[in-house]
C-alpha cells in the first residue's frame, strides 16, 4: 500500500520494519508499532491516512499473535531491552568502523538504522539523554560519511 | 452528508485508539 505522503517522517522506520520481518520480527513489530503512534499523531482524519492506518494496525495485531509468546512483545520491559540492545549494537558496530577508518555502506546503514531505533525507543517512553546524544551522534555520521563517500572524500 | 461523514470518521479514529490502546495494554 503506498504510504500517504503525511507519513513521510515515518517511511524509514517502516522500510526497517520490512527489512527485519524475518531477521528480528521483534525489531519489525515495534518499528510498526511506531510508526502507528506517529502516523496517529500526524494525520487520522483524512480518508487515505486512516486507510492507511487501519491496514498498519491488523499487521500489528496479526503480528503480536504470531508473537503470542515472545515476552519481548508481552512484556514492555523486555521489549524496551531488546530494542535498546539491539540499537546499541548497530551503533557499535558502526561506531567501530568509524574508528577503524573503515568506511563503507553498511557502516552508514548501520548509524542510520540504529539513529532509528532510538526513535523506536519512545513507544516505550521518553528517552533517556544518553540514547537522544547517541541518535544524534547516529544521525550526523550516516549523513556526513554519506556525503564524503558520494564527493570521494575521505571522512575525517 | 458532511456531518455524516465526520461521524464515521471520528467513529474510525475511535476504534483504532481502542485497538491501539488494546494492543498496548497487553505488553
């Protein structure tokens, strides 16, 4: 379905979301899970973002009973921890490319996805200053190592 | 018909907060 264009902040958290259906579906439920808060927030009147919406939520919820018995997604706590952790672990492995001098696509997909995750992490409650400094952190390298990659610089 | 078709649409936001909040109250 194609996503209405009010939804445009939420269209990366969504291609994650599909990325990670069948690597992490944990991952690919709370990315959605985010998505549905924010495209609620942005725009549930208009008839094409309700739409829109409405066939977000039955993939939640077919999703939650096929993870019927995953306490990631029965329990919140457990939930935020996963996501935390595996936001954590993105930005690491990036982080120590970074650090390496190794600079390449995945490094950048890697600060981008984790940058994120972190936004994920508000469906839990607001972050803590410590993951909001490591989303900007996040945000800022995938962009600038982006750009020196793409004018044949090499990343300071 | 307009007011009709308002009604129907805060009936819809109504339900998704429901099935949000449902969806939520679980975990």
């Amino acid at each position: 379905m194609a996503l209405p264009l009010q939804f445009k902040a939420v269209q990366h958290h969504l291609r994650t979301a599909q990325e990670h259906d069948k690597r992490d579906p944990v991952v690919a439920y709370y990315c959605r899970l985010y998505a549905m808060q924010t495209g609620m927030k942005l725009d549930s009147k208009t008839p094409e973002c309700r739409k829109f919406l409405v066939k977000l939520m039955d993939q939640l919820e077919t999703m939650k009973k096929e993870l019927g018995d995953n306490e990631s997604v029965s329990q919140e706590v457990v939930g935020n921890a996963h996501i935390e952790n595996y936001a954590l672990k993105m930005f690491l492995y990036a982080d120590n490319e970074d650090r390496a001098g190794s600079f390449h696509k995945n490094m950048i997909k890697s600060f981008y996805t984790s940058s994120l995750l972190f936004d994920v992490l508000s469906v839990f409650g607001e972050l803590s200053e410590e993951n909001i400094q490591h989303r900007k952190y996040a945000r800022w390298k995938a962009t600038y190592i982006h750009t020196c990659l793409k004018e044949g610089e090499t990343p300071v | 018909s307009g007011s009709v078709g308002s009604s129907v649409a805060a009936a819809e936001q109504d339900e998704l907060s429901s099935r949000l909040a449902k969806l939520r109250d679980q975990m």
